[in-house]
C-alpha cells in the first residue's frame, strides 16, 4: 500500500501528527511544511492532533482525476465528507472527515487525527492518507 504526504504526517509516537512549519521571522504557523527554497524559512513543528471542524461539504461525485487519486468511476465512487478542522492557535487544515452519518456533521464539532486508506481506481494500488474523525 503506497502512502501519500509522507511529508506531511509523522507516525513515531502514539498517534499521528501533521508536520508543519514555523516562519523564523514571523512566527506564523503553516500547513504543510514548505519544501523547496522556502524551507529554510521554517522550523519542522508537529501540529496538534485534535480541533474543531470549522467547516464542510459532502463530496457527491468524483472528482476531477488528477489531483484527485481516489475512485473515479460513478458506478464505484462513494460519497464522502471533506472540510477545515482549525487546530486552535495553529492552523486551519483540508481533509477528508471520516463519519458514517454525514448529517452529525456541525461546525464546531471536536475532531482528531487518524489516518485512512482510499481506494483507486480498479487494478491501482491504495493509498493511506490522514483524515480526521470526531472525538
């Protein structure tokens, strides 16, 4: 199973963490950890692994292929949720929203870090990827 954003969720300790980014100069938090020429500009942090969904939608149809890596054919696809889950004093973070009942959902809602596999297309391989799920 191929794992995506192996930069951006470090699983050494006892749960997942994102890995994000501290400005030297400005102290502003980032997500995710800039790579590149701008990575001398910040400090590695591990973000905290529990927030407060600030907002949401459910995906009903698949979406565009690429960026999109998951199941793309409509007979296959399965809805799912997605939103920002503001990890308080850090970061506001996009991911997938791991909930059987889309209608719990509500904005404020507590939500922890975890991880998921997505399936691909048929014959391709899985990919294991962070989502956040309520607490």
């Amino acid at each position: 199973m191929a794992r995506v954003f192996d930069s951006v969720l470090d699983e050494s300790g006892k749960s997942p963490r994102l890995i994000g980014g501290r400005s030297r100069t400005s102290g502003a938090i980032v997500f995710p950890l800039p790579e590149g020429s701008e990575a001398d500009l910040f400090d590695r942090i591990l973000l905290r692994p529990d927030g407060k969904l600030w907002s949401f939608t459910i995906q009903r149809f698949p979406p565009k292929h690429p960026p999109y890596l998951g199941v793309t054919d409509p007979a296959r696809f399965s809805p799912f949720a997605v939103g920002y889950v503001e990890l308080e004093n850090e970061v506001i973070v996009e991911s997938r929203l791991l909930i059987d009942d889309f209608a719990e959902l509500h904005i404020g809602m507590p939500m922890t870090l975890t991880t998921t596999t997505i399936e691909t297309e048929e014959g391709a391989r899985s990919i294991r990827t962070f989502a956040f799920e309520p607490v």
